[in-house]
C-alpha cells in the first residue's frame, strides 16, 4: 500500500493569506496587546503603560493594524482632551483564548529564560576570548 502525502504548496493563495494572518498575529506587540486587552477595553495611553518599551507611533501602528484584521475595535469619544478606547472584538477575543496561555506560560517560564541565556551567554564568551 503506497500513501502520498501532498507537500503544501508555499505559493498559493492560501499559503500566503496565512502568512499573512500569522505575521500579525505573532508580531510581539500585537500578542503583548491581545493579552492585554482580554480583561476589557483600554485607552491608548492606558495600554502605552503597560506594553513597556512600545514608542507611541508602533502602538499606533500596530492598533490600525489590528483594527484592519477585525480583531479590535477603537471608539472615540467627543471629549476634550479626545479619549480613544480600544475592546477585542469577538474575533480578537477568539484569538486571545487561543494567546493567553502563550503569555501566561512566558510569564511562568521568563525566569528560566533569562537564566538560561545568561549561561548561554557566559560560554559564548568564555568560548570566544580562549579561542581568539
């Protein structure tokens, strides 16, 4: 009995609509933000703070971005100063069920990854200055 398995084709459309998902959806940002906004709507400023190291322009981007793909939804309100809030959508909130456990086991797991660097780090190193 012969089974032939069909290798994905890279280039066909669906290929490349999926690519296209994963990148947004695995960019770090959009993960950071995604878990983030899983307990509730946040204002810019609001998400600002807790997604450390982000500039105001990536957030920006990467909220339009996540708007585009249907995953959040940005309300502005007619105040002054203006407020903005951003809410996942049901689709995003279909994609955080799914993310939530990534960043929960990173949470868990970042001390012993940081640990395990620090050690990859030192025998590089030590490798690198008794070679050279």
């Amino acid at each position: 009995m012969e089974v032939t398995v069909k290798q994905p084709d890279h280039a066909s459309p669906d290929c490349r609509a999926i690519s296209s998902v994963l990148a947004r959806v695995g960019d770090k940002w959009s993960v950071l933000i995604i878990v983030l906004l899983g307990d509730g709507s946040k204002r810019f400023n609001e998400i600002k703070r807790a997604v450390g190291g982000i500039s105001q322009r990536m957030l920006t981007l990467t909220l339009r971005g996540l708007e585009r793909d249907g995953l959040v939804t940005r309300t502005q309100f007619p105040t002054i100063p203006p407020r903005v809030d951003y809410e996942l959508t049901d689709l995003g909130r279909s994609l955080w069920i799914a993310v939530e456990p990534l960043g929960a086991w990173a949470q868990g797991h970042v001390a012993h990854i940081t640990k395990a660097r620090a050690e990859f780090d030192e025998k590089i190193n030590y490798f690198e200055k008794n070679i050279t």
